[in-house]
C-alpha cells in the first residue's frame, strides 16, 4: 500500500512543477497533493498518539489496523469536470497592439483574436483609447467567454461593446447603451493664494471651475478680487456609468464670499420660464442680466462711449458704442437673447451683426474678422452664444469689436445704463422654486458649519 500511495503523489507532484502542464491542470493537482500530503501528516501523527493499542502489541506482536483513503483519482476527475471561468481587467496603454492586449487579458484565443478583426462591429474594440478599461472573461483553456468595454462617454447613453460566446461556441459582437446615473459632489474651501490653485487643492473638476467663473462673471473678476481668506462652497453634479466618473454636469448650487460679500446662485428651470433653465439667488431673484455689459471674452476697453475724435475723418464725433480690444479671432458673444436682424458688410462697420431684443432694444457688433456658424437674418440667438469673431474690418485702426447697444434707436451706454432686469419669481413659482432648492441649500448649510468648525 506504501508504496502504491507514495508513486501515486509522486506523479502528481510531478505534474505540479512541470511547466508544460495547463494552468488550471497544475491549479488542481497543487489541491489534491496539498490534502494528500495533510491525510499523509494525519496518518503517520495517529501512529504516535493512538491511545488504543493492544496489548499483544506492547508484547512485540504484530497489529494490523485497516486505514481506508479517499478516493483521489476520481476527486481529480470531478475537478476536471468542473468548468471555470476567470475574470480579467486592464487599462490600455498606448501604442499596444490587439495581440498586445489580448495577452494581457489572458486570452489565448487565435479565433477571438481573428473574429474581433473581421466582425465589423467588434472591430471597433482596436480603436478605444489609451486609458479605457476592458473587461474579459476566459475559461481555462483561455478561451474568451466575454469581453465588454464603454466605447462612447459624451452621448446621453454611453455605447458597451459586448463580445460573447454562444452556447454552440460560436462568437458574436453587439452595442448595449448604458444609462448615465448622475449623482451629486460637494466641494468646499478657502482661498489661501491663486484663485484657480485652491479649486485644485479642493478638488474642484476645471469643467466646474469655468462655470464658476461664468456665473459670477458679472460682479467678481476672479484673476484680480480674490483674496486671501475668501471662501466657496458648491454642489455640482457628476455623470458616473456602471459606478465610474466619465464627466461633471452642471453646477447646481453655490455660495462664494468674496471680500466679505456673499454671492450666490442655484440652478433652477422654472416650469413657466426658459426650458433650458437659468441661475437664481437663494431667494429667487434671477441673476441673469438682460444684456452683457462685456460681450467679448478676454477684452479690454480701448475706447469709450461719448464724443472723442474719430481716428479716420479726424474731428470731433460722438463715439455711440464702446470699443473692447482683443485679438483678432477671440470670440464675440450674443449680449442678450433676440432674433438676428442683419449679417453682413456694412460700410466703417466692416463685417457686422445687429441682434433685435425684446423690449425695443437692439445690439450692434462691428470690425469682425468672421460670423458664427448659422448666423443669418432671422436666427433665433440666445444670451452667451458665439455670433462672431474680433477682427479688423471697415474703419478700424487694430483689432477690437465695436459694440452697441440701441433703445427705440437711441445708442445707449452699456456700461451706465441700467437696463431692466429679469423679473423675481414671485406667489406659486417661488413656493415651487423653495421646494426644489431646499435639499440643495441644507448641503449648503452643512459644508458653512463645517467650515466654521475648522476655523474655530
């Protein structure tokens, strides 16, 4: 019997470090030797210690005990039997090739490798960027059984690839869409140098950071009236699939003290305003001004509204806009929201637009180096949008955008005139707005007890 045992684990051992075998042939074989040597530990240590010996034995007479094993062999066919499946995760890198990424898949496959070739639709898997994660699962043999990866972030319903094996063997590729969760992110702090450096310090994505500097665009200018000691807090949205952040939404509430002056704003679409949705203060007073006062980004005044002496005739004229210089190609927005009236060539204008407004204003663009696209008599623009670039066209002597702002045909100052806001929400809109930003504002309140905390 001794030896018979002995032979029999010493094949599987065999087995065991022999390099050539499957690996889940030596997985199997490491369990069986692992119990066989632990019965082999059990037999010899109940030798030593079995209470129950004969006398005839204490006498030198031979005792012969029966010992019964497990039958091993038909263990390890059931094992084989067994069908098993492992589950493998990479990140791409760049440059790799299919092969490449297969490999590290575990995927010794040469007809999924060729399937995924020349089937049109998962041939789209050779072109997911460095960075995306990939999922498959192999069976022992490192056959593929599935491989899925997110092939689309931007839609509204991301795009899955899903490669899989039928039950007769065969593979197939198909699109899934995946539903986008969205969630909401809290980020608070205190501003102890850089505006922009304490956002990264926070934690704060650079997608919500511009819309920060959007919002409050109009009343702080956040490379020259942050200080040091100012603070913000902010609730933000953020767009996960299948539990991973693939981008930030819209910021939907935030407070930020600058200069010991509190500003600020919560998003909220009124059911009886823009469907798009607008910002409004904790008290529903719409932020939103009827006109821009800057409608160029990254700009500076080079010539004010009023009488000065006009650069070409050489006499005294009355300026009836403001001039904001900017490289040419910088963008020129829509001050306010109307229907475009004219696209053209017109005189010392040069390259001009004119945008009509309700109430009887209109806003006049000039000197630009080209239109935005769509842009023609009739369009429908709203507050913010690309309708130009800054140029130098008609009698200009460098590269500004010349704008106005016209009431009944009278140029008006956009810089004095005080120009009639949106109007409050008021009676049932408010009540619905205080209902829909009140678990906003408790986040609010949350992060401005936190912070005082910390202070004290």
């Amino acid at each position: 019997m001794w030896p018979k045992l002995r032979d029999f684990f010493a094949r599987e051992l065999l087995t065991l470090i022999d390099p050539t075998q499957p690996k889940h042939r030596r997985r199997k074989v490491q369990i069986v030797a692992t119990v066989g040597s632990a019965l082999t530990l059990g037999m010899v240590t109940a030798f030593g210690v079995a209470p129950m010996v004969p006398d005839s034995a204490r006498n030198g007479a031979s005792v012969t005990l029966p010992l019964t094993f497990p039958d091993l062999a038909r263990q390890i066919q059931q094992l084989d039997a067994q069908s098993q499946t492992f589950i493998h995760q990479v990140a791409l890198r760049r440059g790799e090739t299919l092969g490449d990424m297969l490999s590290r898949l575990s995927i010794q496959d040469p007809a999924a490798e060729k399937f995924i070739r020349e089937n049109a639709v998962a041939r789209r898997l050779i072109g997911v960027p460095a960075g995306q994660v990939v999922q498959a699962e192999t069976d022992d043999d490192g056959k593929l059984v599935t491989l899925s990866t997110v092939l689309s972030t931007s839609s509204a319903a991301a795009q899955q690839l899903v490669i899989e094996r039928n039950d007769d063997g065969r593979l197939r590729a198909r699109m899934e869409q995946l539903a986008n969760d969205t969630e909401w992110a809290m980020r608070s702090g205190a501003i102890a140098g850089n505006f922009f450096t304490a956002m990264d310090d926070a934690g704060v994505p650079d997608a919500v950071v511009a819309q920060m500097v959007n919002i409050f665009s109009g009343v702080i200018n956040f490379q020259r009236d942050v200080r040091r000691g100012d603070r913000f807090r902010l609730v933000y949205e953020v767009i996960k699939q299948q539990d991973r952040t693939v981008r930030t939404g819209r910021v939907l509430a935030i407070e930020f003290i600058n200069q010991g002056k509190t500003h600020q704003a919560i998003w909220y679409a009124d059911p009886q305003g823009a469907p798009e949705g607008a910002y409004y203060g904790f008290d529903g007073r719409n932020l939103k001004q009827a006109f821009l006062r800057t409608p160029v980004e990254f700009s500076r005044i080079s010539s004010a509204f009023g009488g000065r002496e006009h650069p070409f005739q050489h006499k005294w004229k009355k300026h009836e806009g403001v001039d904001l210089a900017a490289p040419v190609g910088t963008r020129v927005f829509a001050a306010g929201d109307g229907v475009v009236k004219f696209v053209g060539m017109q005189s010392g204008y040069g390259n001009l637009v004119e945008i009509d407004h309700a109430g009887n204003y209109q806003t006049r663009y000039a000197h630009l180096s080209g239109f935005g696209p769509g842009m023609k008599p009739g369009t429908r623009v709203t507050q913010g949008q690309v309708i130009g670039f800054v140029g130098q066209t008609g009698w200009a002597t460098g590269p500004h955008l010349h704008y106005e702002l016209r009431l009944n045909g009278v140029p008006r100052n956009p810089f004095s005139t005080d120009v009639a806001a949106v109007a409050p929400l008021s009676g049932n809109r408010l009540k619905l707005f205080d209902m829909y930003a009140e678990n906003l504002l408790k986040r609010i309140d949350l992060m401005r007890t936190v912070q005082v905390a910390e202070r004290d």
